[in-house]
C-alpha cells in the first residue's frame, strides 16, 4: 500500500512540474536580434509597432552608418516564421538622431519622425526633422 501511494505522489508531482516548465518557442526573437546584429550600422536603437496594419509587430530600428555621418533607417517586417529587414533610408545627415512613430498624415498607417542634430560649423549646431511617410508598400521623404 505505501508503494503505491510513492508512485501516486510521484506521478502526480511529475504532472505538475510538466506544468511549470516553459517550453517557449524563442524562434522569432532570435531572428529579430540575428537580423539588427548584420544591419550596417553601428549602434541602433529599436521600436516595435504594426508598421503595415497586418497585424504583426514590426520593428523599426535606426543607427549610425559604420564609417559615416549618417543615420540609417530599417525596418524588419515581421514574416511570421523570421523578420525580414528592408532599407527606408541611409542619407539622413543627423547626428544624435532618434525616432517616434505616429501617423503624422492621419492616413491609418504609421510614419516615422526622425530628429537630430546637424553641424553647419564646427561650432554651430541645428536641429532638424525628417519626416518617412508610410505608404503601405513604401516610404516618402518629407
């Protein structure tokens, strides 16, 4: 009788831990940190939104240019099984540059507002603004 009782508890404790473990497919977060880690692009900095009101997440990332003053722009449209990156724009003359994305022509698809600082002189310094309009299968300059 005790025997059975051991092997009851056992099974039954087995059941639960089986039930505790995480068996989370990392599938897509390894495709995404794969595909900014091939980007050109020294250092980036990321947001993740529906970019095509398809209803996955995209991630927009941006960065500076190895080897240059600019800034670049990616988007990494989300394919459901990896991330596919595709270049909006590479000749964005910024420096300290950084992004938000909102819908800027109320149009239902997200833009992206790039700002940053540009240097005239070796002294001076301006700020300026780029504006990527979303036009669903591409990105207009503003």
């Amino acid at each position: 009788m005790k025997f059975t009782k051991t092997l009851t508890a056992l099974a039954l404790s087995g059941a639960l831990a089986i039930g505790y473990w995480d068996f989370k497919d990392n599938t897509m977060e390894i495709s995404r940190k794969s595909e900014i880690s091939k980007l050109p692009i020294k250092s980036s900095f990321c947001q993740r939104a529906d970019m095509n009101n398809n209803g996955l997440e995209d991630y927009v990332v941006a960065g500076p240019l190895v080897g240059e003053d600019k800034v670049a722009i990616y988007l990494l449209e989300n394919k459901k099984t990896h991330y596919e990156p595709k270049l909006l724009h590479d000749e964005i003359p910024l420096k300290n540059a950084s992004f938000e994305l909102r819908d800027l022509n109320n149009d239902g698809l997200k833009d992206i507002s790039i700002r940053g600082r540009t240097q005239i002189e070796k002294i001076r310094t301006h700020w300026k603004c780029f504006n990527l309009i979303n036009k669903g299968a591409f990105y207009i300059q503003e």
